[in-house]
C-alpha cells in the first residue's frame, strides 16, 4: 500500500534558539495519530529530484485536535532547513507518517538514561512529556549535548520538569568543538554512572558520530545492542 502524503497548514513558528526554530502544523487530510519518539516526513519542494524527504520527530504528545510541533535547527547551505526556515503562518507542506521505532521499551523496570545531542532532543522532551502526563513513576536520567551555550534546548523546561518530578534528573553538557568533544564530555559522565552499577534502560538520538560510539560504549559494558536505543538524523 502506498503511503499517505497529505498537505499540513502551518500554524505557527517560534524561534526557541538563534538557530533553532519550531513549527506547529495541522495535516488537513487526516489526523496523523503516532507514538511518542516516532517522526513524519516532510516532502520539500526543492533539490534537483524533488521532492526532497526530510525527517522531523514530533516534540510534544498526540494533540485531540491533531496538530503536530516539529523542531528543526537551520544548517548553512543545507536545503532542507533553509526551505523551511521561510515558512510562514498560513503556509502549506506535505508530509507522510509516522514512523520509527524510538519508543519507551515495552517494560520499564529500569532507570530511563536519554542522552541527546542537540535537537535528538526533540523526541525525547515527546517521551518525557507524556511519561509525566501519564504519571509513569520511573527515576529518569536526561543529558542534554549542546553545541553552545545559547543553543541548549528546552533548558528551562527541563530545570522544571526537575523541579516537579523529583524522580527526573537533569544534566545538560556544553560541547562547542563538534562531534569528538561531545562524545568525549558525554562519556566522562557516563563512566561513573553505568559502569559497575545495575543496568538501565540506555535512549541515544544524535549524528551517528555521536550515538555509535556511545552504543559502542555500553555493548562494551554487557548491554546487548538491542537494549540500547538509538535514533540518528544525518
């Protein structure tokens, strides 16, 4: 069966960084119902074979009326990012989904470790608002890689979702030198928590080069590569 594509109005847009940008959307054909964690694609009219498929994971839980929030950074020269940036309230844009399989584990009798870089952030501030909404009472871990000071995402959310939920645990790290450093900062933290210690339920989402080898790390210390969640976005 082919797949859905449908067009989406765009309703709103929000600057949350200098280079980040937020977009709310409403399919007009049929309400996309997803799990959070998954991701639509959006279909842009640009490159040389358009249209040009590019992957947005939705950052708050299924809405009753069907708008979905989508955030997105804006890449220098990158084509997608740089089409989206122009668009306005009022806009159209087709897309097709959800998909993906960056969900909860089926069974939470684990710490929950999310480890995002950048906007893999995104699917997990979805995650963490529905856990919280549902009142899943699991301890929850968050390490947020940014790649500057002004481009930590969702920071204040974050400080109170730890306010709130006491059982939530933020822990946000600076990495302005790219891939290497944050990979580097990250592990430095995650050695003294995992290693000797019972095992969690371990939730990547970045740029391969920086969930693989953190994958690396904990198939290093006894988890199967299945326990060990990853989404990647390049």
């Amino acid at each position: 069966m082919a797949e859905l594509t449908q067009p989406a109005t765009v309703l709103a847009v929000t600057d949350l960084t200098p280079h980040v940008r937020q977009l709310v959307i409403k399919p007009k054909t049929t309400k996309i119902t997803f799990q959070p964690g998954q991701w639509v694609s959006l279909k842009l009219p640009v490159g040389p074979k358009p249209p040009l498929n590019r992957a947005y994971s939705m950052a708050d839980p299924s809405s009753p009326f069907g708008e979905l929030t989508l955030v997105f950074d804006h890449i220098p020269g990158g084509l997608g990012s740089t089409y989206l940036y122009k668009l306005r309230s009022g806009d159209e844009v087709f897309l097709s989904g959800p998909y993906g399989n960056f969900t909860l584990p089926q069974s939470l009798d684990r710490e929950l470790l999310l480890i995002g870089r950048y906007t893999g952030l995104v699917p997990m501030r979805c995650l963490l608002k529905q856990m919280f909404f549902s009142k899943i009472q699991i301890p929850v871990l968050l390490i947020a890689v940014a790649p500057d000071e002004d481009e930590v995402l969702f920071h204040q959310e974050w400080l109170t979702m730890a306010m709130q939920h006491p059982s939530f645990r933020y822990l946000p790290l600076v990495a302005p030198n790219g891939e290497p450093e944050a990979v580097e900062k990250t592990l430095a933290m995650l050695t003294p928590l995992i290693k000797g210690q019972p095992k969690v339920h371990p939730m990547i989402c970045g740029t391969k080069a920086f969930v693989r080898p953190l994958r690396a790390y904990f198939t290093g210390e006894g988890y199967d590569r299945k326990e060990v969640k990853v989404e990647t976005y390049d």
